[in-house]
C-alpha cells in the first residue's frame, strides 16, 4: 500500500494523546509536542502509513511518499 503525502505536521495534543503510546515507530522515542513528524510508509506489517519523526524519513519525489529511512536504502532508491 502506498501513502502519497508531502504533509508534515507538528505534534499538538491530538498527536500526542494518540499515538505516544506506541511512540516513533523509526527510532523507538516519545513524541514531544513541536516534533515534526510525517506519515510514512516502512517495514511495518499492516499498512504503509505511520507518524515517525521526519529526521528518521526521506521523501521520494518520483512516488511523492515519505519512507523510513531504513527501510528506503533497502527499496534500492537511495
């Protein structure tokens, strides 16, 4: 499943209420609010889009998508 967005977003209370549970699924670290975070698309099983920090993601201009760092490198795009 592709995700095809340039959005980025700053963390305010409805970001951080609802997905600090989990936290950056890229770097494994709290959301604070005033992070800046995108939704992206990585290894992750069921689905494609998740809030990760953006340091931890690179947007891909061809797909107009945002991926986890890692997991780009391995797509051969990097």
């Amino acid at each position: 499943m592709k995700y095809n967005s340039e959005n980025k977003y700053i963390v305010d209370l409805n970001i951080l209420n609802t997905y600090n549970a989990k936290g950056c699924e890229a770097c494994n670290q709290k959301f604070n609010l005033g992070d800046t975070v995108v939704q992206a698309c990585g290894p992750w099983q069921d689905g494609c889009a998740r809030f990760i920090h953006e340091k931890e993601a690179v947007f891909d201009s061809k797909t107009r998508t945002w991926y986890e760092r890692n997991y780009f490198r391995t797509l051969g795009s990097a």
